[in-house]
C-alpha cells in the first residue's frame, strides 16, 4: 500500500482542482437500515462510510463517489439500490462528511485499500453474505479501478459511472494545466491499463454530452476491459451530472443486468 505515491499529483495546485472537500458532519447514529461505518486509515484519521441494507444476502456494492459529493447525498441515491435488491456502500474521502485529514491523491488510493479491507472484515462481521461489487463515480473511478486490478478474485463486478480513462484530459477540463507541473500520462492514475486486468462482470455507463469526461473515454474504457461479460451504456443527451435525469429507466437496467450477470458468474 505505501508504494503507492503520485508526488506530480500531490501538490496545492492540483488538490485545489481536483479536491471539493466539505467536511464537518457530525457522525451520524446507526439504525437497523442505515449502518454507519468508521474505518481507520491511518492514526488520528477516519474514512467515513454508511451501509444502506436491504438485506444479509444480497450483493454489496462499495462506492467512491465523485470529488464534489459526500456519503449524505447519497440518502435520496440509495433507495434505487435497495429496490434492485443490493446492499449500498457509499465511502467518503479524506476531509469530506465526517472523515478526517486533508484529500489528495496518494492518500485517497493508499486509503482505498484500507477500505477495500475494512469493508470486507465488516461485511463478515455483520453476516452479510452476499458477493462485493466496486463502483467508483467520476473521480471515483480511479480508486474503483485501483481495487478491481488488485484485488480481482474478491470484487464480483465492476460498475463505473462516468468514469475516466486518461488523467491529462482530465487535469485540462478542470482548469489544470498537466505541463505546468510537468506531468506525463504515467504519472496519473493510469485507469485505461487498469481495467485491461479485469477480466470480470463489467458495467460502463456514460452520458453522451459529458462536458468534464468526453464519453469516448466511457468507450475505451469498456473496449479494454477484456471481460466477456460486460455492458457499455451510453445515455444520450446526458451531462457529466445528468445521467439520471436523461436515462434513470436504462441507468436501472443496467444495474439488473449487472444483478443477473452476478447469479451466473
């Protein structure tokens, strides 16, 4: 895990466009639905997640929102999982809802891990029984992505939702100029050749109209990824935030069909 490090990446003037942290939540009470998780990363530092539950046996999928969002705004989000009959895991970052630390992007994929792990001893903790699926959102890709590649013979799905194959693109739309820090596409994230080592159930869904990650890079994505079961949804129309509004009806299939890929994988 701590050979983990992107130093060309961990510097003010990318954190400050890659990073929205809103922090300060209080740690919300546990109920019988809504299991609220702490998971240590590292000393003094806490990584925030809530389990939305539908039931011990159903499928879990650990999410990695993108880098504007927090696990709370997830509560009105959850229930469309719950209908499909998945347990729903939304985890914050560093700094964000009632994590602690500051964001960047070593800690976020050296924190990954400890999540990835965390979640799995809580999932058996809790008799919770069903197979663990990755889904990382936008930013959330990249530590979706970290997971899948490492740890294939654990995650029973990959699920990305406007996800990016490239960093440089990346660094442009937001307002990041690559050269003036003298990045190289290897010193990103390096999504695309991440996903060439997954070779399970593989879900790519994409808007057509996103103006922050061009829905080409959903496509290479997708063509990559060497699994024989998988799905490239491409909503028309939809912007990097308006997949739902554009597509809810195929943005829902699609995750039916990840459920059904999942009882004959």
């Amino acid at each position: 895990m701590f050979g983990i490090n992107y130093p060309i990446l961990d510097v003010r003037e990318v954190n400050r466009f890659l990073f929205y942290p809103r922090g300060g939540e209080p740690i919300p009470p546990s109920t019988e639905r809504i299991k609220t998780i702490i998971i240590p990363v590292e000393e003094n530092i806490i990584i925030g997640a809530r389990c939305h539950v539908n039931s011990k046996d159903a499928p879990n999928i650990l999410f990695f929102h993108g880098n504007g969002e927090i696990v709370s705004d997830y509560d009105d989000f959850a229930p469309f999982f719950l209908d499909l009959g998945f347990n729903f895991i939304p985890v914050d970052y560093r700094g964000y809802g009632f994590s602690t630390g500051s964001p960047s992007v070593t800690a976020m994929m050296r924190d990954c891990h400890a999540v990835f792990s965390y979640v799995k001893d809580w999932l058996l903790a809790e008799q919770m029984s069903g197979p663990l699926l990755i889904m990382g959102r936008s930013l959330g890709s990249a530590a979706a992505l970290e997971l899948a590649c490492n740890y294939e013979n654990d995650v029973a799905g990959l699920i990305l939702d406007s996800g990016f194959a490239y960093t440089r693109p990346l660094l442009d739309n937001l307002g990041l100029d690559p050269d003036a820090i003298g990045f190289r596409e290897e010193d990103g994230f390096l999504n695309i050749r991440k996903i060439e080592r997954f070779q399970g159930p593989a879900l790519i869904i994409h808007g057509d109209n996103d103006e922050i990650i061009a829905f080409t890079e959903g496509k290479e994505l997708y063509e990559a990824c060497p699994s024989t079961l998988k799905q490239l949804l491409i909503i028309p129309g939809a912007g990097h935030n308006e997949l739902l509004m554009y597509g809810l009806d195929d943005y829902l299939a699609s995750l039916r069909w990840m459920k059904g890929v999942l009882r004959r994988y």
